[in-house]
C-alpha cells in the first residue's frame, strides 16, 4: 500500500511541476507508441503506458519446484507475472527526462531515473535502473524471444542498481559508431543502501558494426535489408555482501553462504555480438566472474553465456505467417573451465505477434539439465506467455 501512494505522489509531483511553470500553452493528449500521451509544449511531456504478462509454467522430472528463472520460480500454475506502470517524459527542458516504473505483484518501485541528455555524446543518468551489464539482462521482459531469459542471465547480471552513470553515441553513421558506458553503483541491489565504502564500478563499450545504434530489443521485426548489430565489452568490479542480484535486490549464487558487508569481492567480464539481417537475429553473450570469499580465503572462477536465434520463416517460404517467429537458444554455466560441472538449458519455441513486442503470444519448452547444479534437478518445461503493452 505504502509503495502504491508513493506511485501516486510522484505523479502528482510530475504534473505539479508542470503547474509552478508560466504561460504554458493548453495541455495536448494523445494516444501514441507508448500508451498516452500528455503535453505541454515541447518542454513537458508524460507519458503512461500499461504492461501485462500472464503465463502457464509446467515442469516436469524428478523435482518439480526447482528455480529455473531469473523470475520465474512459480512454476506448474498459471500467474499474473508482471504487472506494472511505466511512466515517462521530459520537463522543463526536453532533454531532462525521467522514467518510473512500479510492479503491482511485488509492490516495489523498479525503476526511477533522472536523465540529462542534451548532448548525444555526453550523457548523464541517476537513479534506480537495470545497469547496462548485459544486454539480456538490460533489454526489457517485453521486448525478449523467449518468455523469459536464460539460465545464465541469473549468475551474470548485476540487475537493479542506485548510483549515476554517464555514457554516450559516439560517430553515428560513420566506421566508428559506438556508445559507451561508465557508472558507480551502491553495488547492494535494488532499493538498497551503500554498505561500506566499497561501490560497484562499470565500464562498457559497444561498437555499432552498422553504423548505426541497433535497438535494443530482441528479434529482427523490422526485416532489415542491411545487416544490423554490435559487438560490446563490458567490465565490472563490486564488494559486498551478495555474490548475485535480481528483482528482489541482492542474494546468493547456488553453493554461497549468505555474507558479511565486503565478504565478497566479484569481478566480471562480459563480450557481446548482435546481429540482425532480413528476419533473422542472433544473439550471444559470454562471461567470466571471479568471486574471492574474503572471510574464507576461497577463490570461485564461473564461465558460461547463452547463443540464442529467430528466424521469421515467411521470409524464405511465402505461405508462412508474416507474425510467425522460430526461437532457439542454449545456456550454459560451469564452475570450470574444464566444464566437467554445468548446468545447461536447451530451449525452443515460437512467436506470434499481433503488434510488435507490445501484443504477442510465446512458447517455449526447454531441456534442463542438472539446475542450481544439483544432479537431481533434470526435467523438462513448457511454458506458454500473453504479452501486452497499451
């Protein structure tokens, strides 16, 4: 209830600032790519768009109840799995723009964030975010191929962070076109306070092989008559008391002990590659995390990543559906670099989109295989996903 008014007084906020301002012209409301639209002008700008996503999740083996997602640990039941509000614009200025977003299953406020963009090449951002790791992880739950993201996602990703980041584009239409990343972060989680003096730091640079930035979704909706994608590095250093982050805010990977503030030092590497060329897409992420137990004197290497494809079929076989996608992806994280102990998802499905990312129908069934690396935990799943965004 508490995160329900916060919601609202920050609306109210918005529109109050709207309000100190003078000879603002008649209010403009409209229904546009984002849901509504009201505006004032050129300098204020909001913007509320409503997303739903329902799912059926079945599993099957000899453990039916196992974690299999970065948010998905309800499984064999139908659920409203997300449900949230998002809201967006620009005051004063154009180009200082804000972004809310409240979750009504979990009641938390997910997102909020402060953006000075004036200049593309130097841009400064503040706030609450899913920070600009790894694509997976960064790209929105409504805009993935599959109904939700790999097993690897939940080992590598950093997820939800409070801190302040600049970044830019850099060249765009020329050999060169890139953007960059640069941030520090609390380094504890979402909604969470600085323990220590110790902060995660970030650093990212994504070349735009295309000359141009890609969007940042998945899937090659717009049939791209020229090849379109990035290849991207990214570094990351935190010491805290968690060794993995999700929605929920900092927590423990399978075989870590909850900690003590600073007992884990983690630092990741992560390399990139989209591409995407005339219905089809491809997506590959690979990382590498050391964790240094500082209370125990024990170092843990971690390896692992996700290939994963689409395909619209109507582009090679004209009876096809145009809304049709074919959707394949393999995951895999190992404690080794000899990949003797791992833990490996191979999953396959299909799209249908009614309008895009914003209105569409998944499934997918996957083959999972020793999960949280437990030998015990095998089994198939089949999931089936209504997305929708107006």
């Amino acid at each position: 209830m508490k995160q329900t008014l916060l919601m609202m007084l920050l609306l109210v906020s918005v529109l109050s600032l709207v309000a100190q301002e003078d000879n603002v012209p008649e209010p403009n409301l409209r229904y546009g790519e984002k849901g509504w639209e009201l505006s004032y002008g050129e300098n204020y700008l909001m913007t509320l768009e409503w997303r739903l996503q329902f799912r059926f999740a079945g599993i099957s083996g000899q453990q039916t109840d196992f974690y299999v997602q970065d948010e998905d640990n309800v499984n064999s039941t139908f659920a409203l799995q997300r449900a949230r509000l998002k809201v967006g614009g620009h005051v004063y200025q154009p180009y200082l723009k804000y972004y809310l977003e409240y979750d009504f299953p979990s009641n938390n406020l997910m997102n909020w964030v402060m953006t000075i963009d004036k200049y593309k090449g130097l841009q400064v951002k503040i706030g609450q975010w899913k920070i600009n790791y790894n694509t997976e992880r960064y790209v929105s739950s409504g805009k993935q191929q599959f109904v939700d993201r790999s097993i690897a996602n939940r080992y590598f990703t950093f997820d939800r962070q409070i801190g302040a980041m600049i970044q830019g584009e850099l060249f765009d239409g020329q050999i060169g076109s890139s953007m960059y990343h640069v941030g520090v972060f609390n380094g504890t989680g979402r909604g969470a306070v600085n323990e220590s003096n110790d902060y995660l730091w970030l650093a990212r640079y994504q070349w735009n092989f295309s000359r141009t930035q890609a969007k940042m979704s998945f899937g090659d909706l717009e049939r791209s008559q020229v090849s379109k994608g990035f290849l991207a590095v990214s570094a990351a250093t935190n010491q805290s008391a968690y060794t993995s982050f999700s929605s929920s805010g900092g927590g423990e990977l399978p075989g870590f002990s909850p900690g003590l503030s600073r007992q884990y030092q983690i630092n990741q590497l992560g390399v990139e590659l989209m591409y995407k060329y005339k219905g089809f897409s491809l997506m590959n992420e690979n990382h590498i995390k050391t964790i240094d137990d500082q209370v125990n004197g024990v170092q843990t290497d971690l390896y692992g990543g996700y290939l994963m494809a689409g395909y619209f079929l109507s582009e090679l076989i004209s009876f096809v559906p145009e809304p049709l996608e074919l959707i394949a992806r393999y995951s895999m994280v190992s404690y080794s670099d000899a990949w003797e102990e791992k833990t490996t998802e191979l999953t396959l499905g299909c799209n249908w989109f009614f309008s895009g990312h914003r209105n569409k129908l998944t499934f997918d069934f996957s083959f999972l295989n020793n999960v949280d690396f437990n030998p015990n935990y095998d089994g198939l799943r089949a999931r089936v996903q209504w997305d929708v965004s107006f």
